[in-house]
C-alpha cells in the first residue's frame, strides 16, 4: 500500500488536514477532561506532576543528572499546560484536593 502524499498547495488537503488535526487537539482535550473530571484521576496527574519536579529546581552539578531533571520537569509543565487548556477549573480544584489531603495527613 502506497501512503498518500502531502500537497501543501492544495487547498482542500491543507484544509482536510487542519480539520482533522482539530478533531484530534478535542479529543485529546476531551481524554483529560474525563480524567480530570473524577477525584481518582485529579489524585493520579497530582502524583505524576510531583513525581516530574515542575516546584522544584532542577539544577545539578553533574550536567547529565540535571538533563534528565530538566526532561522529567519538560514533561510535568506540558501536562501542566494541556490541562490548563483543557479545564482550569480542575486545575485548581486538584490543587484544592491536595491541600486537604495534606491537611489530614498532618493531622494525624
């Protein structure tokens, strides 16, 4: 099968693939709007963006370990910004969650 070529002057394939892409840019917006829509999803993405260090500095005195920090930190702030776009709301009611679980974790 051969795979179909890409004219960037033709007006109905660049206007077919814009439109495909938005189809996609939504339902990639929609998957974290559903994660984010339950407290078992907000808790999972509170752990993964603590696990990336988006709080913390990533600096090191070894120039590879301090790459990979930055990588890891790269990937916490781009999750960071597509549930931003997706729903700000969640964002700020994750942060809610976790500040009460905080709470009762050192209450005890």
């Amino acid at each position: 099968m051969s795979e179909k070529t890409f004219n960037a002057e033709n007006e109905t394939q660049v206007k077919g693939r814009k439109r495909k892409d938005e189809i996609r840019r939504e339902r990639e917006l929609n998957d974290l709007r559903f994660v984010m829509g339950h407290e078992q999803g907000r808790r999972f993405i509170w752990r993964m963006l603590a696990l990336t260090g988006i709080t913390r500095s990533s600096f090191e005195t070894n120039a590879l370990s301090m790459a990979m920090k930055e990588g890891q930190r790269n990937v916490g702030l781009t999750l960071t910004a597509e549930i931003m776009e997706a729903d700000t709301k969640s964002y700020l009611t994750m942060q809610l969650e976790a500040a009460n679980m905080k709470e009762i974790d050192n209450a005890e």
